[in-house]
C-alpha cells in the first residue's frame, strides 16, 4: 500500500474513534496519568512563560495541564473530531487541524509561530511517516528549545510482545518494522493502525539531524498506585513507555 493510503486510512480511523477516545480518555486514563504526563512534565521542566506546541495533542489533556502551569500552549492534531473535542474541554488554548505527515503544513506552522518546548506525546507510533516532522523540528523549535516525545515502549509494549499470565513478557521480534492493527483499551471500538519502529529507528533520525538528547527516562510505577490486576501492576518491574528529550547543541 502507497504511503499515502495509509496515512489515509489512518486519519478515517482516527475521524471514526475521536469521539470514543475523548470520551475514555477524558483528562488521561490511569496510563497517562501514572506513567506519561509526571515524566513528560519532569522532562519539560515549564516556568510558566513558555509557548508550547502540543504535536499530535488529541483532545488536550496534556495541552490543558501544560496551560494550568502557565504557559501558552498550541495543540494541533490530524483528526478534526479529536480537535473539536479538544475545544469543547478549552476555549483558552488554539487548537488546529494538522497533519504532521505533511511537509507543507509544517512549513506554514514553522513560518507562522517557533516554540520553546515541543512535546508530541503517545503519537509517533501512530504516525505512518515520522520523517517530516523530525525534519521540521529545527524550524519550529526557538533558540535553546527542546523536543520531548513519549511512545509505548519498542522492547516491552509493542503488538510484537505476547504478555503471558504469570506477568511475564515474551518478544516475538523487535527490530523489524512492523504495521498492526489493534485496540488498545478495552472496549474500542475499532482497530487502529500502529507502527512499530526499533528505538534506533527513532533516534537516528533525531542525531542525523544535529540533536541530542539530554533526558531519557523509563518510568515504573508501584502496583499500589495503578488499578487493581491492570496489565502493568503485574509487570511493576518492566516500563511500558519510553520518553525523551532532545535539544539541537548549538543552541
């Protein structure tokens, strides 16, 4: 299948699952809130007076906590129903329909607006191409900038792994490319398309294209803290994600 189609049918799915996700996600689900948004924060290190662009924001929980702190958020996202639900939970953070995919609309973002923090939260492994953004980021981040992304993690939460019943996890393969379709919360409705990608393949991309990194972290959470008999409250051991942060060195 042409690049094209895919990130084709992948926005008609996020079009068709916008308005059940906004409403399963609210402001985060007990993954987001115990092991993505505190690190993501951690990482993002706000004082108030930043403008922050939220790449791939869905319906604005993060964008909205990241406001709460102060500073002047802009989320954009692919899907015009996770969009409007995102305005309806805000009317004090810009929203924008936007494909990260598309070269010519980051332009036009980059030409419009630069930012001191750039976070794209549990998108990249739904994204059919990251290549564009990744590019983009040298014209769309200001001086002393920084880009924090957070994904499921490629080596313990991938539809490579199988978690087996005594809280053990078996990898099939890791380092192959892979496109699926699954649900990723109970109760979805219908499959989405995940693109699986190695760590190296994320961040070669980022260090072919002058960055660093400078954070990196794996966050495990005590089983007393997530629901009861939940997928990782078993597994307290192993991190389900894997969040980063980068900076162009010079500066």
């Amino acid at each position: 299948m042409k690049q094209e189609d895919v990130n084709t049918e992948c926005h008609q799915i996020w079009e068709d699952l916008g308005s059940w996700w906004d409403a399963s996600v609210e402001d985060g689900d007990y993954f987001h809130q115990a092991f993505v948004f505190p690190t993501i924060e951690k990482l993002l290190d706000l004082q108030g007076r930043e403008i922050v662009l939220d790449a791939g924001c869905g319906n604005g929980a993060l964008a909205r906590r990241m406001e709460k702190k102060g500073s002047k958020v802009f989320g954009v996202d692919f899907s015009s129903t996770l969009i409007k639900q995102a305005r309806k939970r805000s009317s004090d953070i810009s929203y924008q329909e936007m494909d990260l995919t598309n070269e010519v609309q980051l332009l036009q973002l980059a030409k419009n607006q630069s930012f001191d923090r750039i976070v794209c939260s549990m998108v990249l492994h739904d994204m059919s191409n990251i290549h564009p953004f990744f590019e983009s980021l040298r014209l769309l981040m200001k001086p002393k900038g920084s880009f924090i992304f957070s994904i499921p993690h490629p080596c313990f939460n991938s539809p490579l792994v199988l978690f087996e019943p005594t809280g053990c996890i078996t990898v099939k393969d890791y380092i192959h490319l892979k496109t699926s379709k699954l649900r990723s919360k109970p109760g979805q409705p219908i499959e989405q398309l995940v693109f699986h990608r190695p760590i190296r393949e994320y961040f070669n991309i980022l260090l072919r294209h002058g960055m660093v990194m400078t954070g990196f972290e794996e966050p495990c959470v005590a089983p007393k803290l997530l629901p009861e008999n939940s997928l990782w409250s078993q597994r307290s051991g192993i991190s389900p994600a894997l969040i980063a942060r980068w900076i162009f060195p010079e500066s």
